[in-house]
C-alpha cells in the first residue's frame, strides 16, 4: 500500500506561517492516502469474496450427480457467467475511479508541499511520474486487468464444467428418440437370433429321422426280397424233391 512521507524526515527552516501551511498540507496528503488505503483493503476483501463465490459454486456443481433439466439452462449459465464478469468490471470502475481521484488530490498535496519547500523531483523523476499518471485509476490499471481476468477464468470454467450437463428440452427428446431406436434394433436382432438357433434346431431334430426311416426301407426291402426268394426257391425244391423220391421207390 501507498503511503505518505515522514513528515520529521523533511529537514527544512520555515518560518511560522510556512509551517503551519506545511503542517495542514501534509495532514491533507496523509488523509488523502489513508482513505486510499482503507478502500483499498476493503476492495481486496471484496474480491476475493467474489472469487470465493465463484470457486464454490464450481466445487458445489461438480458434487452434484445431476443437474435439473432446465428449458435453456445452457443460456441461462452463460448469462450468469457473463453477468458476474459484468458485475465486477462495474465494481472496478467504480473502485477504480474513487480511487484515481484520491490519487490526485494525493498529488497535488504533493507538488503544493514541494513548492512550499522548494525541493520538486528532478526532470527524469518527473516525467517517468507523468507517464504513469494516465494509466493510473479505472480500467487501466494493471490490478483492475488482474481482477477481471481471474473472474473471466473462474467464470469460463464454470461453464465448461457444466455446459454439457445441461441439454435443451429438444435435445433430450432426440436423444430419447435415438436411444429408443437403438433399442428397438437391439431387440429385432435378438429376435433374428433366437429365430435361426431355433431353425437349425428344428431342421437336424427334422433330418435325423429321415435318415434313420430311410435306412429301415432300405433294410425292409431287402429282406422282403431275400424272403420271397427263399420262398420261391422253396415251392419249386420241394416238388422236385418229392418226384425224384418217388422215382427211386419205384426203381
């Protein structure tokens, strides 16, 4: 933090009036910079605070198992993301132009406590201070830049972590609709399956008889076959038998 000068290190002869002066100008540039301090610490306080907002709220979306199916719930983070990046730019130009004005009622305590001692800054102190001066305050600053990408950072995380988690009432519906036609086609192979096992089942339990019955026609008819042989060859063995018998008995 800025501060000001030690008012018994400035070695001087001033008469009574001169001091006097001396002494209300510099309780006006101590005042000046004390008020510059105080908001200071309490703009600290302040963002951090915010920044803490912003890490819990990622923390706390990531312990969810689930988000609640939202209508535009995408668009309505990216507007809360936007908003709170907004909100605090607003803050730091706020802050930043109270505390630009301290700044220069700072210096200009400054340079009336100079000419009061006689005793300005050298020409390259001097310029180097005017050079600083526009970039002092407001959005300029490099504290303010600082601030504000942090919050742009947490911000973009916070939609990233959870842009996905959120889907459009259309989108859902189309990716029920893309499920349940999966499922369907799941179950329609399922079903060709189960048919062609139980056609190749029903085809061998089909073949094996055939070729069974087959064979017994087969065996069948040979055997009637042989069977009318034997009993032709026996029909005409016997006649011939009995007279060849009867020839001899009469010899």
């Amino acid at each position: 933090m800025e501060g000001a000068p030690n008012k018994k290190e400035v070695i001087t002869h001033l008469d009574e009036s001169a001091k006097r002066d001396f002494d209300a100008m510099f309780e006006l540039y101590k005042l000046t910079w004390s008020q510059f301090n105080e908001r200071r610490s309490y703009e600290v306080k302040i963002t951090l605070t915010f920044w803490t907002a912003l890490a819990a709220c990622i923390a706390g979306s990531l312990q969810l198992s689930s988000v609640p199916e939202i209508p535009g719930g995408k668009w309505i983070l990216l507007v809360l993301a936007f908003g709170a990046v907004w909100l605090h730019k607003i803050w730091c130009k706020g802050i930043g132009r109270a505390q630009r004005a301290e700044r220069l009622i700072a210096f200009f305590w400054e340079k009336e406590i100079q000419k009061l001692l006689k005793r300005p800054f050298d020409q390259t102190t001097q310029i180097f201070l005017d050079s600083l001066k526009p970039s002092m305050g407001l959005l300029r600053n490099w504290t303010y830049k600082l601030q504000l990408s942090v919050t742009a950072f947490l911000a973009v995380t916070l939609v990233l972590t959870n842009w996905s988690r959120f889907e459009d009432k259309r989108e859902a519906q189309q990716r029920m609709l893309e499920i349940q036609r999966l499922s369907l086609e799941v179950k329609k192979l399922e079903r060709e399956i189960v048919d062609v096992s139980t056609n190749k089942e029903i085809s061998e339990s089909k073949t094996a008889p055939v070729s069974s019955s087959i064979d017994k026609d087969l065996i069948d008819s040979h055997t009637g076959e042989s069977t009318s042989l034997i009993e032709k060859n026996k029909e005409s063995f016997i006649p011939s038998v009995q007279s060849q018998g009867k020839r001899d008995v009469g010899e």
